[in-house]
C-alpha cells in the first residue's frame, strides 16, 4: 500500500470514526474495539465504510436510518445484540421510546411477533439501563 493509499484509509476510518461516535457513542466504539484481537479488518469497514461512506450520505436523516436499522435487525432475527447497539443509537439520535416501541410493534405485521417481541425485549434492556421505563405516551 503506498503512502497517499495509507492515508486516504486513515481519513476515511477517522471520518467514519466521527460519525460513529455521534451515532452509536460508547456501544458503537467497544464493538470496534472488541474486533481488534480476531479481525481488525471487520472494524476497520465498519466504521470506514459502514459509517464513514454509508451512515453519512445525506439521502436519509440520522432518525429515519435508525427506524430503517431497528426494523431490518427486527426482519432478520437472531441480531440482538445488533440491535442492542441500535436502540441505544436510535434514542442518541433523537427517536424517542414511545417511538421505538411504535415500531417495533408494527414490525410485527411484517416479521412476526416472536421476532416484533424478542426487539421489544431487547429495547426494554436498553430503556430500563437508561432509566427510560416505564415508556408511556408522554416520553
């Protein structure tokens, strides 16, 4: 890799590296982080390409990629520590919990309820860690 190689890939990890940290925080960092022993290389495009190309187009505000992640994490199943992640960035970039919980349960009509439940229950960790329970009409 040459020179001007080396530091195009550094600009775009430390630009994905900014989007991150306003999206996902402290989750998102310790997800890069615990990649750094079996495959740094995973992080590194996660936050290069995932968020430094993908998260920042501006085709779509923070909030509607965030509904967009929840309900394909929800579709997919099996992802919840995924969504763990995702709920909390779904609440930093100003989705409430009433809001979450409004889709999570529409999901259900597309996904099925044990799949619509297993990320609601993954949303209730998230919102009793950040003291958000009970969700009510008025959050």
């Amino acid at each position: 890799m040459s020179a001007n190689e080396a530091e195009v890939r550094r600009e775009r990890f430390e630009h994905g590296m900014e989007v991150l940290e306003r999206i996902d925080g402290e989750a998102g960092r310790r997800v890069v982080e615990s990649l750094g022993d079996v495959s740094p290389e995973l992080g590194h495009q996660i936050v290069a390409w995932g968020f430094g190309e993908v998260y920042s187009r501006p085709g779509l505000a923070p909030r509607e990629r965030q509904l967009v992640t929840l309900g394909m994490l929800t579709a997919l199943g099996g992802c919840e520590p995924q969504l763990e992640v995702h709920v909390n960035a779904a609440l930093n970039v100003g989705l409430t919990p009433q809001e979450i919980v409004e889709a999570l349960l529409h999901s259900a009509a597309y996904c099925g309820f044990p799949k619509a439940l297993n990320a609601t229950f993954v949303a209730k960790k998230v919102f009793g860690e950040r003291g958000l329970l009970p969700v009510t009409a008025e959050q």
